[in-house]
C-alpha cells in the first residue's frame, strides 16, 4: 500500500497537502480507494488467471492493484463521459440562445 501511495498510482506527495485534519481524509480516503482496487483486482485475476502468468523476464506484466486500479479508472471514466456531454449540449443550447437574442 505504500508504494502506491507514493509512486504506483495516487502519487500522495504530488498534493502537497499540509494540513494535518486534511492529511487524515484524504490518506483514509486513498486507503478505502486502495482496498476496492486491490479487491477488484482479485475478484478479475481469479475470472482470468492469465493476467499473472510471467514474462519472460520474470515478472508479472501488472500487479493485482494496477489490474484494479485500471478498472476503477475505467468504471469512473465511463460514469462521468456521460455528464460531459449532457454539460457540452446544454451549453452549446444557451450559446445558441444568447447568439439569437443578440441578433
């Protein structure tokens, strides 16, 4: 868990975050976040055990929560692609509303 924290995937220092009661959520939050990854990750690896056979070079192509953690990732992004063109089309409405009042 620690070297995600810091490196493989949520990059903890790059927020630069100070303040202690701030520091405490958002480490709780990364944890939860960190466990339903690596969760998930188990739950895909037991479905399809292929994705933990070696290379050639000996090492897994990706650990159990990267396979989570680009799950998450992609149920997320699939959440909020919707929203993004809903925001799109309704502004491209009040654009073409305020174009008409002008005329």
């Amino acid at each position: 868990m620690f070297k995600a924290f810091k490196s493989n995937g949520f990059n903890l220092e790059n927020t630069h975050v100070c303040d202690p009661d701030r520091i405490v959520t958002l480490v709780s939050i990364l944890m939860m976040t960190f466990c339903f990854a690596y969760k998930q990750g188990e739950i895909i690896v037991l479905d399809q055990p292929h994705l933990l056979n070696p290379k050639k070079h000996g090492y897994v192509p990706k650990s159990i929560f990267r396979i989570g953690g680009d799950m998450l990732h992609r149920i997320l992004c699939n959440i909020m692609e919707p929203k993004r063109k809903i925001k799109a089309l309704f502004s491209s409405i009040i654009n073409a509303k305020s174009l008409i009042k002008l005329k």
